[in-house]
C-alpha cells in the first residue's frame, strides 16, 4: 500500500483500543489511526499515548466525533450493542467505510435499516465476524468445498465459555443483562451462527432452541456467599468465581499472570495490582456472581436446519475450565473433527488413514480470536486499498446470522417452538 488506510474509533475499549487498533503497531503502512471518542478519559489518553493521536481529535462522544467533517477513510464502531446502529448511520451519511463490532443490533429492524443505508451510501460496512478469517475456520470451509469429506450431512459445535469468562463478560460484566445489551446467543454466538451458515453454504431454514440461566442467580449462592468478594465472604477459598481468583492470582486471568491484557484490562485503563485491587472493592467485578443485575443464560442449544439438508447442533455453555470452541462434522465419504485452541484438524475419509492437520501459526503472526482479529483487519485494509466493497463477513452476510440468533432466542423464549426462518 503507498499510504496507510485512515481510521477512527468510536469507543475506545477492549475491542476498538485492545483487539482492532495493534494491527497498526505490526502493519503502520496499511492503518493508522487519526482520531477517536470516547466518554472515558483514561481511554483517550491511552489513543493519544499510544498512537500519537492530537488531543482534538480526541472526542469525548461518539456525537463529537461525528459532528464533525469526516477525518478518515473508516470508522470503526465499537461501542456498547444498542448503540452500533445510530453511530453506523451516522458515520456513512459522513462518507465513512465502516468496521462495525458484532453484534450490529439485537433489533431486527435496526439490522435491516442499516443494511439498506450501505446499500444506498455505496459504502463497505464489514462486520467483525473474525473467525471466518482464522486459518482454522478457513481451512475447514476449504476441506469441505473440495468434497473431501463427500456431502456433508451433519455439523455439531460447541462453544466452550469457560466458567471464567462467563463470570467476567455476562454475570457481572458489560453484556450481563439483555435489557441493556443482548441476548446472549446473539451477543456471544453469533460468530458460531455465522460460521455455521458459512460451512454450511446455504441459508438457514428452521431453528429450534433451549437454555436457560440455571446457576447464576440468588437462590444458588451458598450459605455465607458476601455481596462482594472482598467482604469477608464465608465462602471465598472454596468458590472458582472468587473474584481475587480470577482478577489476580490465577495464572491464565490475573494481573499477576496474564498481566495488563484482557480481561485485567476492562477493569481498568492500564491496569497494575493496585488498581485491580481497587476495582475489586468499588466496581462491578467484584460482586458475587451470585448477587448480580445478570439475566442472560449460562447455557442454550440450538437445532438448525439448511436448505441443503444439512442439520447443525450448537451448544453455547458457561461450564467448561477452557475457553475455546469444538466442531465435529459428517459427510458422506468421511469425517473432520477439530479443537479452535488446539488448532489442529483430523481429516477422516472412511477407509483411509486418518489426516492430522498442524494449523499453528507462525511466532508473531498471531492476534486474539485464534488469529482472527489481526486476520479481519489485514483483509479489511486490502479491500480498502483495492477500493472494493464485497467482503467476507459484510453486511448482507451478517444480517443471516442475526436473524438465525434471534429466531434462537424466540424459539427458546417459547419453549422451544420450531421457528421458520421466512415467517420470522
């Protein structure tokens, strides 16, 4: 590329600031970010020290930021789920491409009306549905391009959460409560909905879904459980959600191991032991997961079916150590099972030797998502460069999995009732 594509950022936090924005720092000639909003000014400090972004075109609002002329070639909208729409809108009747966080809107309506603004404005609005760009998805959805497992008859995926990351993001975190965000197979899964679409390469007919929250709530805290963590609670050595546990000493998520990243990184802006420490005793994440504002469920099932005759099981659960997704899928002429974390492929073709197939990267060359973040950004800076509008996971594409989530989610709010994907 001669010259950098251009960005600015609406919403400076763990996806905008932490996930999409390095790809600067490894690629400066394909992105550089030149202004951001925010209404925290601890995370405009962060984009100016950082990024070396001038103090006035650091805004304190997503309305500042787009009241003013258009200040790059892309706005990438990274804000709270209700609020991805009315900035989108906004940002392309200011002639900005946009790179919209999932999901686009737990309203339907909302979905459509931007789709049809993208429409009309001419502009490229992409989606970050990042696992279509992980090397293990892509491998997987060529495999099965190619025939090489015959037909495909049945998909099954799990996304594992972990017992952590459900404690952190939907019992006392941002996407807690589907009154304020979404609903949890849309929030969390619709990546999953997306890439069962994609694999399955016809549309969704018929859903089908289950779940509940079944453990987080007041009537399983046990006898002592505090308010908060820090409270004197009876029950802190023994309990896994402790939030000391996860917030400091253990190895994988605590400051004292995972060190500045996420998920120490949303408690605070450039987090230490001290801060860490202080917002275990004023903040939110440091409640009981048993005494939260929570309403999303710990874990749901979906039955789909494709107008191919493909039929696809999805299992999204809290209660798994890892955080990490499976797939098992049948064909025809054979098999392929895979583990996104450990990021290998068994090929099965019936009557054949089994085919492993090693997908880890190259030291350097890998972002969050299993590589899928700095994959999504690679591919959004070509398509600008090459002034394009079509991309893997564009608008069009998303709104599929959207409607495919939500009709989950009716379907469950219903007891389970088939839904047709056309009524819907």
């Amino acid at each position: 590329m001669s010259t950098p594509i251009t960005f600015a950022i609406c919403g400076c936090g763990a996806r905008g600031l932490e996930a999409y924005a390095p790809y600067q720092e490894s690629h400066p000639g394909e992105m550089k970010i030149v202004a951001g909003a925010d209404t925290r000014p601890e995370r405009l400090a962060l984009l100016r020290e950082r990024y070396g972004v001038p103090p006035e075109c650091c805004f304190p609002s997503d309305d500042a930021l787009l009241a003013q002329p258009r200040l790059a070639d892309v706005m990438i909208v990274s804000t709270q789920d209700r609020q991805h729409v009315s900035a989108a809108l906004k940002a392309l009747d200011k002639g900005y491409h946009i790179l919209l966080e999932k999901p686009i809107s737990p309203d339907l309506g909302q979905c459509r009306a931007l789709q049809e603004k993208a429409r009309e404005a001419g502009r490229a609005v992409v989606v970050c549905h990042v696992l279509r760009y992980t090397k293990f998805y892509a491998v997987l959805e060529d495999l099965l391009r190619r025939g090489e497992i015959g037909k495909i008859e049945t998909i099954d995926a799990i996304e594992h959460v972990a017992y952590w990351h459900q404690a952190h993001s939907f019992v006392r975190g941002n996407w807690r409560n589907d009154h304020e965000t979404s609903p949890m197979i849309l929030q969390k899964s619709c990546h999953d909905m997306d890439i069962l679409r994609w694999l399955a390469g016809a549309p969704c007919l018929k859903v089908q879904s289950f779940g509940s929250l079944d453990y987080f709530k007041a009537e399983n805290a046990p006898e002592g459980a505090a308010p908060r963590c820090l409270d004197g609670c009876a029950c802190k050595d023994a309990c896994p959600y402790d939030a000391e546990k996860i917030y400091v000493t253990d190895p994988r998520t605590g400051i004292r191991g995972r060190g500045k990243g996420w998920p120490c990184a949303v408690l605070a802006s450039d987090p230490d032991e001290d801060k860490i420490w202080e917002a275990l005793r004023t903040g939110p994440y440091g409640r009981c997961v048993f005494h939260c504002d929570n309403n999303v469920v710990d874990h749901q099932t979906v039955n789909l079916e494709f107008a191919n005759h493909i039929h696809a099981t999805f299992t999204m659960t809290a209660f798994t150590q890892d955080c990490h997704r499976t797939i098992k899928i049948t064909g025809t002429r054979g098999e392929i099972q895979g583990d996104m974390e450990e990021n290998v492929l068994y090929l099965r073709r019936f009557g054949q030797p089994e085919e492993v197939i090693d997908l880890h990267q190259e030291e350097g060359t890998y972002s969050g998502h299993g590589g899928g973040d700095f994959g999504l950004m690679a591919d959004f800076c070509r398509l600008m460069a090459e002034g394009g509008a079509q991309s893997l996971t564009g608008v069009d594409a998303s709104v599929e999995s959207h409607v495919m989530a939500l009709a989950a989610e009716a379907s469950r709010l219903d007891g389970g009732r088939t839904i047709t994907l056309a009524d819907f």
